[in-house]
C-alpha cells in the first residue's frame, strides 16, 4: 500500500485513465442484487468426525434447502433467485437437525440478515403464533425495526406469522409480547422477562446481530449474557456480524459453544464497490467549510455523516440549516418515535443527508446511500485513544449496498486523526485516494465519477482510482 503519510503531504499523481464503471456493466451483482463476492469463504465445523451427517456441501438454490412452500414464495416475491455466497455456505449449517449453534462473519451487503431470517422462518411452529419461539437481538432500535421487516417481507406468506419489536415504548404493559418472533435490544427485553411479560419457555432459536459490539464487554455483552441466561439452555445460538475482533471472538466460542464457524480474513472484509477516500483538512475549523462544499455531491444520492458526539451532530445540522442547507440529524438523545419517524424520512428519500453518531454505524439499510463522511475518525478506548477499524469498517458499510458503488470521505487535519487512519488503512490494506481541499473541480470529478457508475463488477478495484 502507498504510504498515507507521503500521500497527504505529497498529492498522488493523476490517473492516467478513469475506472469509471458504465452503468449497465453489472456482472457482478447476481439476481438477488448481493454483491457476488470472488472470495473464498471459509468454513469450520464443530464436529470433523461427523462427516455423514454433516452438510458439507454449497446450495446453489434456495429450493435445494427443502424450506416451506411459503417461504420460497417469499423470497421469490423478493426477486432472491439464488443464494450468496455466505448463504451457500451457511444456511445448509443453520437450519441442519439437530440445531447446532453458528459463528458467521461476513462484509456488509453479503446476505447475513437473509440467513439468519431464513433459517427463523424454517424454526417457527405457525400454529402457535402467540407464542415466542425465536429471539433476535440487534444492538439499536433503529436495526431491530429493520430486522423485524425483513422477516415480514419474507414471510409475508406464511399464515398466522406475528413478528413484535421488544423495543422501548412499542410492547403492551398489558398483554406483553404475543408473537413467535422477537426482534429486540438486550435492556428491553431483560425487562419484560423480568417483568413476565415475554414467555421464553419455548424458545428455539437465539440470533445476535452486530455480535463483534453485543458481545463487547466494554459494550453490551453483559445484558447479552445475562439475557441469554434466562433462556433454555437447548436453544440454538446463531452470531452475525462484519468483524470479531480477537477478544470478542474468544468471548463467542464460549458463549455460542460447539459452534460450526464462517469467517473470512480481515484482509478480505472491506467492501468492494466503495471506494475509500481522505480528506486533508488544513485545520480542524476548515472541516466545517469543506463539509458544506461537498453538499451538492451529497445529494446525488443520499449521504450519512458520522460525528464523534451528539453535540457536534446538533451544532453541524444548526450551522448547515443557517447557512441554507437541508439537513436532519439523528442519535441516542431523541425520543423513540422521533428515531424512527426521523430514519423513515430518510429511508424514503424526504431527507437526504443524515448526521448521525454510531448509533447508526451498525446495520442499517438504505439502499440509495451513495456517500458516507467520517467527520471525525472512529476512535476507541478511554479519552478516545486509539483508532476503532471495526467501526470505520461498519460506518462505511452505509454505503455501496447490495452490489452498488458508493464513497466514503474521511477528514484528517492534525496528527492524530492522520495517525488513526493511517492504522486503519493498514490493519485492512485499503490504498485511500487523496482529495485536495485546493482543487475543487478535480475532487468533484473523482467523486462523481464514482457515485454515477451505479454498480460495480466484483473484479471492479476503485480503491486504484487516483493512485
């Protein structure tokens, strides 16, 4: 990889050609609209000695699986003609007898919610439709309503299917949770089984999403322990996420033991169809100005901008609606309905730029995304003193969904921001294309050029745009 620091100090040469990818060359999405990965995934099983029994082997059909009728019918409904790559791999594990537990980690875009709906689907008994029969838990309200919809689009033929969301302000204190699928945050759902307000006596199936951070101890792992300490012992353990760094992995195999596991190398995990770029603040004040000239590409599609704070979230969105810009912010400090009425304009296209903390890092699908800002570097540990790839990894995952291309701008304007992405460029081999503050025509071109090639081959590199 180029070195970052010469490359902020010394602006790369120009390219001598444009990668600009036309917008009806899309061999690389397939027809489910995934990014059709070249990589290899990798499996481990729990039991080597169970070779028999054990489906080792890839689908290259969902009707291969031999799930109910209405569930094929749902996903052909949905256009999902056939599997990705991690669901080949994964779903033959996952909805195998006797249930066996799953540690799978995947990049953004790849089909990870798809799997664990499916394999959900394929556990629920829907002459009991009041009664919980599978629990998922996501980190924020704002994925666990995203988790719940997805599970009705794919189901939406199968008789008697009740999903709830155990989320704050959305469960009746009088009736409780009457649903076979639960999708819900760790607190609230501790709370109603406290309370005896969600029956978890039959629970089959447990899903975590966005694992790396619900099992982080420093994090939400203690409220996922001890939720999972309220549930029977038998149930079958099924963790997803883009990133296990090393502690949370250890911390996995123990709490989802005798696990069959997918998983990729670090080096493979950043999106394809993004291409990753910075930008050379002169100083912490200019961000600001350089934030409000890349509005105009903002709006090309939709664009998320991810701020250290809730307060530089409110003072960013004040300045840009003075100075004329149409901007919403959203994070932790709203009120539940304001989130989601906040996250349902955006999804709908009403508001088209989103300044937001990683309350919205992890997860969430908006398919028009084209562009995501790292206002400020994702950082980690006390006094924020060391920089967060997974993270980074996450945010920048907004965009480039489902085989589209997007961008992601990074700002750097002292030594620490500039030593932080340079870790990060490291730790995941990313060659960052260099955008100058002091040409703006030329950083327009780059940036355009990549938002309007609509989608990207799996061969399609834009991270060599530029260098």
């Amino acid at each position: 990889m180029a070195d970052l620091a010469s490359r902020i100090t010394k602006p790369a040469e120009e390219p001598a050609a444009s990668n600009t990818v036309p917008e009806d060359s899309i061999e690389g999405a397939n027809s489910v609209g995934l990014v059709e990965s070249s990589y290899d995934v990798e499996v481990k099983l729990a039991d080597l000695q169970n070779d028999t029994d054990s489906p080792l082997y890839s689908v290259t059909s969902f009707d291969q699986l031999g799930l109910p009728s209405q569930i094929n019918d749902g996903l052909l409904a949905m256009n999902f003609k056939k599997p990705s790559k991690i669901q080949e791999k994964a779903l033959p594990l996952m909805i195998s007898n006797p249930p066996t537990n799953m540690i799978a980690q995947s990049q953004s875009g790849t089909g990870k919610t798809a799997a664990f709906v499916l394999t959900v689907l394929s556990r629920v008994d829907f002459t009991k439709p009041e009664q919980p029969q599978a629990l998922l838990l996501a980190p924020s309200r704002e994925l666990a309503r995203q988790i719940q919809g997805v599970i009705q689009t794919v189901g939406q033929f199968c008789d008697n299917l009740k999903v709830e969301a155990a989320i704050p302000g959305a469960v009746s204190r009088e009736f409780g949770v009457k649903a076979s699928i639960v999708v819900g945050t760790p607190g609230t759902v501790m709370d109603l089984v406290r309370r005896r307000q969600f029956d978890v006596s039959q629970l089959k199936v447990l899903v975590i999403d966005e694992a790396d951070n619900m099992l982080d101890q420093q994090g939400l792992g203690e409220q996922c322990v001890r939720v999972k300490g309220m549930l029977p012992k038998t149930i079958q353990i099924l963790l997803f996420s883009a990133t296990f760094p090393d502690k949370v992995y250890n911390f996995a195999k123990k709490f989802a033991p005798n696990a069959n596991e997918i998983k990729l190398r670090h080096q493979e995990l950043t999106v394809k169809g993004i291409s990753q770029m910075y930008m050379d603040c002169p100083d912490e004040g200019k961000k600001y100005d350089i934030l409000c000239k890349l509005y105009g590409l903002m709006t090309i599609g939709s664009s998320v901008i991810f701020v250290r704070t809730r307060e530089s979230a409110n003072e960013i969105q004040r300045r840009m609606e003075e100075d004329g810009h149409k901007v919403s912010a959203l994070h932790g400090a709203f009120e539940g309905a304001n989130r989601d009425a906040l996250l349902d304009d955006f999804r709908s296209g009403r508001s088209k730029v989103l300044i937001t903390t990683n309350v919205l890092a992890r997860g969430i699908d908006v398919s028009s995304v084209s562009m995501v800002i790292n206002y400020d570097i994702p950082m980690k540990g006390a006094g924020d003193r060391e920089p967060d790839s997974e993270t980074y990894l996450h945010r920048i995952g907004r965009t480039g969904r489902f085989g589209r291309v997007g961008v992601s701008i990074s700002f750097v304007y002292d030594k620490k921001s500039f030593d932080a992405l340079s870790y990060i460029a490291n730790f995941y081999g990313i060659d960052l294309i260099q955008l100058s503050p002091d040409d703006w025509d030329e950083t327009e071109k780059k940036v355009q050029d990549v938002i309007k090639s609509s989608r990207a081959r799996p061969e399609y590199a834009p991270n060599a745009l530029g260098n």
